[in-house]
C-alpha cells in the first residue's frame, strides 16, 4: 500500500536461495491449517529444512481447536517445528495444541499482527479513500452471508434506527483505503470476520461478532475473550431483545490497557525471537 510493503512474489520456494534472509517468519492467519495452505509442510519452512538461518513462528494460527492434520503431516510438521527457535501462536488454544500435538512446549500467545500497528495509522490510510458509503451506518463485513447473519443486521438497524451500508464484501475487492474507511466511519458494525473483530475493537467501534463456525470459532472466542469482549459473540440473537446492550458503549479504557499490555508483551516476544542465535 503506497510504498509501505514491499513483497517479494516467488511462484515456488525453490526460487528462494540459502543465504538470501537472516530469518524466516512464520503467521499469521491459518498459516497452520492444512485446508487453507497448499503444501503445510512449507508453512513450517521445509523449503529451508537444512539452512542455518532463524526460524521464527510469529502469531501462527491453526484456525480450529480440531486437529485436521494427516498422520504423515503431523509427524513431518512436528519435526521441523523443532527447529525453530521461538514460536508464538495467535490463540489461546494454539499454545496447548503445540504442545499436545506437536510436542512444542513454551508456544506463547501473542496479539494478531495487525494488533501491533497503532490506530492512527490506519485512520491515515482510510482518509485516502475517496469512497465513504458507511459513514453514519451501520457497515456489515459478512464473509460467509446466511439467513441468521441477516436477521442480525435487519435487527440492529430496528432498534438502532441506522441505515445499512451496502456490505463490504463484494466479489470486486475494494482497495485497502476503503475498506479500511469502512470500518472509520460507520457507527456500528456487524461482521462475521476475525479482523472485523479486530478493526472494530481498534477503532472503537460498537460491532456484534455473528459466530462463524466454518472457518473457526478458535479464533474470534480467544480474541474477544482476551480483551473481555466476548458477551459481543452471538450465533443468533433474540428479535425481543431491545437492542440497549448492543447500543452502549464497551468499556474501550479497559480495553485500551489489554492492547497496551499485549502489544508490549507481543513485540517484546518478536524482539527477542530475532536478536537469537540460531539454533539450528
């Protein structure tokens, strides 16, 4: 985005060359879940399995409490794990997966990376955006719409007496600066996503979490728990209800002085993981 990452693309891990990085870092988003990751044995860096050069696991995500690991990958996995000298994982139920499954012990339980920018950088990069659509309304993330999704969003816009902006996920994705606007504007947010999570707890945003099972409920239960939000995920919700919980504000000081110590401890994990010697 503007100059700010600069990628490199490979078609192949073969067009890496030993010797072209100090370190290799691993994450974040269901990096280590076999059905989202063509080869799982290169997300553990079999790519470079006789290198002498730092492996470093950062916010590594299974996506599931489920092992969806084959034997064979289990074992292959399990081995190049033990080459990497520190591994963090992105949820709670990450660090007890490593060590039951993988014989990892020591995993630690960092904040996503997207946690570690500050705010106002992404405010910055919203007010790029020419775009403004959820501006006053309610904006709706929805990766995976259903009946029970809509009936949420139907429902806050009743008693919220909000206007619905056309939702953010399209088949045309739109550039960051206005997705990222999206999430700034809107008064109240209702998203099914991980990151819309995330954003909304940043930005401050008043957001329901509409459970998502499909792509794991790992992940959005250890993120809202952790900053005591997790009264915001529903899997459906109550026409009755009068919508006032929904509408107050979370209490964002203490949800601040969470960030502010997670994101400390997360850094100073990454830190450390690159200033050590290689073990391998």
């Amino acid at each position: 985005v503007n100059g700010l990452i600069k990628p490199r693309v490979v078609g192949a891990y073969s067009e890496i060359r030993e010797g072209e990085y100090d370190a290799f870092v691993v994450g974040s988003d269901q990096v280590w879940r076999p059905r989202y990751f063509g080869n799982i044995e290169d997300a553990f860096l079999a790519f470079a399995k006789d290198w002498k050069v730092k492996r470093v696991a950062y916010a590594a995500s299974f996506g599931t409490e489920e092992l969806e690991y084959k034997y064979e990958e289990l074992q292959a996995c399990s081995g190049l794990l033990e080459m990497f000298d520190a591994v963090s994982v992105r949820e709670d139920a990450g660090v007890r997966m490593c060590e039951e499954w993988f014989g990892c012990e020591g995993a630690e339980h960092v904040l996503d990376p997207v946690m570690l920018v500050h705010v106002q950088k992404y405010k910055d990069m919203a007010s790029e955006s020419v775009e403004h659509a959820c501006k006053g309304k309610i904006m709706t993330y929805l990766l995976d719409p259903s009946r029970e999704k809509s009936a949420v969003v139907d429902f806050m816009a009743r008693v919220s007496s909000m206007e619905v902006a056309q939702s953010e996920r399209t088949y045309v994705v739109p550039p960051v600066q206005q997705w990222l606007a999206g999430f700034c504007d809107a008064d109240f947010v209702v998203t099914d996503s991980f990151h819309g999570c995330v954003l909304s707890i940043l930005l401050h945003k008043k957001f329901i979490a509409v459970g998502n099972s499909l792509r794991g409920m790992s992940r959005m239960n250890s993120l809202l728990t952790m900053f005591g939000l997790d009264d915001r995920l529903v899997q459906g919700i109550d026409p009755e209800d009068d919508g006032e919980f929904w509408l107050a504000e979370p209490d964002w000081d203490a949800v601040d002085a969470v960030l502010a110590q997670q994101r400390a401890k997360s850094l100073e994990f990454l830190s450390e993981a690159l200033k050590k010697e290689v073990a391998n």
